[in-house]
C-alpha cells in the first residue's frame, strides 16, 4: 500500500505539473516596427543605421523588423534616397508596409473616404513599383482609425497593426531625446504581461509576439536602438517575461505572420493606444 500511494502521489504530481505548463502562455519574442520613415539624409541616414545595426548587434544578428513607411513624404520616401531604402528594407527580409501615401503625415480618420482610398491605392502602387510585393500591413498615423478606415484598408488587402509597447519617441524634431527609455518600457511590458498571462495574446508559431514601436527618422533613436533592445531584454527578465530562445525575429516569414496574428480587424475592440493618443481617440 505504501507503495502504491507513492506510485499514485507521483502520477498526480507529474499530471499536475503537465496542466501548469501547458496552461503557461507561449514565450514571448519581441516584434520590432518602426514608423515614418525611410529617412532621406544623403549622410548620418538614420533608417540606414537601423538597418544596420538590426543586422549586426551583440544581442542576435538578422534581426527582422516591420517597417511601415511613408512612400510619398517629401523627406523620405518620395525622394530617390527613400525609394532606395524600401528597396534595402525588402530586399534584406524586413516586412514593409504602409503607413501612409501622402507628402505629409496625415490623418487617415480626418479624410474623406474617397481621398483615403486613392491614398491607400497609391500606397500600394507605389510599395508594388518598389518591392514587386503588395504590402499586408498598414499602420494609422497618429494611431487614429475608425470603421471607414479599417475598411478601406481591408479593401486595399492590408490588415491594421498597433502595439503593445511603445519607445514614445514620435518626437523627430527640437527635443527627441529620452531620459525614461527603462522605465517607459518598464512599464509598458508590465501592463502587457497581464494580457499575456492572462492568455489573452495571440500566438504564431509557437510565440506570443509583443509589438514594439520606434521610430526609425529620430536620429536618438537610431543612435540607441541597441540600447532599446538591451532595455527590452532587461525588463523582460525583471518581470518574469520568459523570451523565446530567439527574443526577435530573424525569419521574414514567420515575422510578417505573427504581425497578421496580432493585427487588430473590429473597431470596437478599443485597444490601448500609446500615450495621449489612447485618451483622444478611445
């Protein structure tokens, strides 16, 4: 008897332990985006030092990252500099994607529906005549979207990418620099490991992807994206957030997936935006 009581303690300790593990959220791994860009500077090009650094960094080399660009913004991609990147972006395994077709930063939500449709088509024509590629994703300009624009973007074949933690660091000009990179992301990641414990995450070949927003034309970012991505790491340990065994992704495929799996399709859904952005339009 004795025996068998042990026999039978370790059967529901070893059921036991299985239910835990398999009732604990997939791990997560960091998808890295970047908005506004690519940047037109003939020398010091932010975008180009990304890039660069996404390549070859101490953390994890052929880091993949989704780019939503501006195709038409008079200092970016509407120069021959700017074409020239979305092209390297491609052409290195980067997801590129939209962000806008205008010469100016605007506001999906404020236009008309047909201006925002003739701009998603130029989007489109326009990363087509670049890459070859149509582009599945879009991301709303000051995060501003409501029915009428995911429906024009479902109607152009691009589904809407938000995020999960943002560097706040949309200022390009005048002050761009930040003092609270740790904490900020700190957190962020804080609130977002609630969803993820919670299973509320969605899952991609096997990882919960966590959305990272920068900003690949402010110059400190470029200057720090190594150090954003240590930070990333870092506040990822302190709260317990267990990293896939490749915290970013290097696979172009399984990262443009993971960014669908995690795009967001009912406008009622309401999920919180970065910063003052999530008190103006939620």
């Amino acid at each position: 008897m004795p025996v068998l009581r042990s026999h039978l303690l370790a059967v529901s300790l070893s059921l036991l332990l299985n239910a835990a593990a398999a009732a604990e959220p997939a791990p997560v791994r960091f998808l890295l985006t970047f908005d506004d860009g690519p940047a037109a500077a003939a020398s010091g090009n932010p975008t180009v030092h990304i890039l660069e650094t996404l390549a070859h960094n101490p953390l994890q080399d052929n880091i993949k990252a989704v780019f939503f660009t501006q195709t038409r913004a008079w200092h970016g991609g509407g120069t021959d500099v700017g074409r020239a990147l979305i092209k390297r972006e491609y052409d290195e395994g980067h997801v590129v994607a939209l962000h806008s077709a205008t010469t100016f930063h605007s506001n999906h939500r404020l236009m008309s529906r047909q201006a925002l449709d003739e701009s998603m088509q130029n989007g489109v024509d326009d990363l087509v005549s670049v890459t070859g590629a149509a582009p599945k994703l879009v991301r709303p300009p000051f995060w501003a979207y409501d029915a009428g624009t995911l429906e024009s973007y479902h109607q152009h074949g691009m589904q809407m990418l938000l995020t999960d933690l943002s560097a706040n660091d949309g200022k390009i000009y005048g002050v761009n620099f930040s003092w609270h990179k740790r904490s900020n992301m700190l957190t962020h990641l804080a609130e977002t490991r609630k969803r993820w414990a919670a299973g509320a995450m969605p899952v991609s070949d096997g990882v919960t992807p966590v959305v990272v927003t920068f900003h690949d034309v402010n110059t400190y970012t470029s200057r720090h994206i190594q150090e954003y991505m240590e930070i990333l790491l870092d506040v990822a340990h302190e709260l317990d957030v267990p990293l896939a065994a490749k915290p970013f992704y290097d696979d172009h495929d399984e990262l443009e997936r993971a960014a669908l799996a995690a795009s967001v399709s009912d406008p009622n859904t309401k999920p919180r935006l970065p910063g003052l952005w999530n008190w103006l339009w939620n």
